[in-house]
C-alpha cells in the first residue's frame, strides 16, 4: 500500500525527506494532479547514508604492519584512507574503497615501512555504494624501528666482552642488549652502536643479542 508522505505546490521540483533510518532503503514515487486526474512517476529506490563509524584504534603494530578496528556504524561496507608522516593537513589515499569488499570492523595494513608515522581514517557505504563522505576520528600509529644487523661480541679481557652491531634505525628511542634467554642486560641510548659487558668469568662462553625500542615496540632481533 501506499503512504502520502508530503503534498507539495504547484511547479515544484524538489522535495527532502527526513527522520529517516541510517542505510536503509526507501522506496518513493510521484503523483501529479488536478481537477481532471491524477499520473504517477515510476519509483525511486534509494538508500539513506550509512552512519559516520566511530572508536577508531590501533590494535596492533609491529615492523611492517598493523591492526587497526573501529565501532560497526550498521555500513554495508567500509573505505579506509591511510596517510603518511604526520604533515597537517594530511594528503590522504583510499587503501580500501568499495570494490575491496571490507565488511569487518578491523583491518591489517602490512608493506609498511619501519619507523615511520601513518594516519588511519574510516568511512562508511551504504547499500547504493554511495560514500558518507564524513570520516571517523583519526589514529596515528608509528611502526616499529629497523633492526640491528652486524651484532658480534669481541673478548677484551678474562672478564669483559665488547658487543657492537649496525645502527639501522633512523627513530629509535634506544638499545637493549639481552641474553640468550630475553633477559634485559642493558637499556642503551638512541645511535648507541656498542655495548662493553664486564665482570664475566674467564673461558666462558656468552650468547647476547640486541634489539632497537621505540614507542610502537621492539624491532626484530640481531643476530646472536
């Protein structure tokens, strides 16, 4: 059955429909009229946009990737736009847009570089594929650093090792160095490229290794 919604002037074109239900469809038609009779239009099917999602985070980051998730908005589909370093205003890049078939409320971006600042936004479909152009809040994740590489330990004396490896890494907050089963052994500033362990036993045999620390994490390990 059909439902008068809203009668209008002569010679109007136009006319909005509101109060309406987020992502859903609405069917409408036409009816011209006068004394002599009515005509009506063909239908019109279209749906309202899908709500702006919400509760953007980072779940995860690690060396080249990272798990962002958000509220579900009741979007048949979501886009996401990424942007790089942390300039204002951001020059923004859809990563996934309609035809990418995101439906989930999370997401893992993976080819990223290391230690380096990306922005994370997401907006939402409706069933038409027509994008609510508003976008969720921002999050802004830094991956993890470069890892140490070159890592090797040269004796000095009966009781003192040097261990020394690669500075790879361009943000780092600094070095551990660690034992072979992940003890902490040293906590080292950012450029450190060596570490000199003393009161060790003569003729004894020590496996070390370094890791590179920022805000995100720890790097991959060195070798050992």
């Amino acid at each position: 059955s059909s439902t008068l919604y809203y009668e209008t002037l002569p010679d109007v074109t136009s006319w909005i429909q509101t109060n309406l239900i987020s992502n859903t469809s609405y069917s409408i038609y036409i009816q011209a009229y006068n004394v002599n009779g009515s005509s009506n239009s063909s239908i019109a099917t279209r749906y309202t946009l899908a709500k702006t999602p919400t509760g953007l985070n980072s779940v995860s980051v690690f060396f080249t990737s990272t798990t962002i998730s958000w509220i579900d908005s009741g979007a048949t589909k979501y886009a996401i736009e990424r942007a790089t370093g942390a300039a204002t205003p951001a020059t923004w890049t859809y990563i996934v847009i309609w035809s990418s078939n995101a439906t989930e409320t999370s997401f893992t971006d993976i080819g990223l570089a290391s230690e380096t600042t990306y922005l994370y936004r997401i907006k939402s479909y409706n069933g038409d594929g027509i994008l609510n152009d508003t976008p969720s809040n921002t999050v802004s994740i830094l991956t993890q650093p470069a890892k140490p590489t070159s890592f090797s330990g040269t004796a000095i004396s009966t009781g003192a090792i040097n261990w020394s490896w690669t500075d790879n890494s361009i943000y780092e907050t600094g070095y551990k160095v660690k034992t072979s089963t992940n003890g902490i052994i040293a906590t080292l500033p950012a450029n450190t490229t060596f570490w000199l362990e003393t009161n060790l036993l003569p003729n004894t045999q020590y496996s070390r290794y370094a890791v590179a620390h920022n805000a995100s994490g720890e790097s991959d390990v060195s070798n050992s």
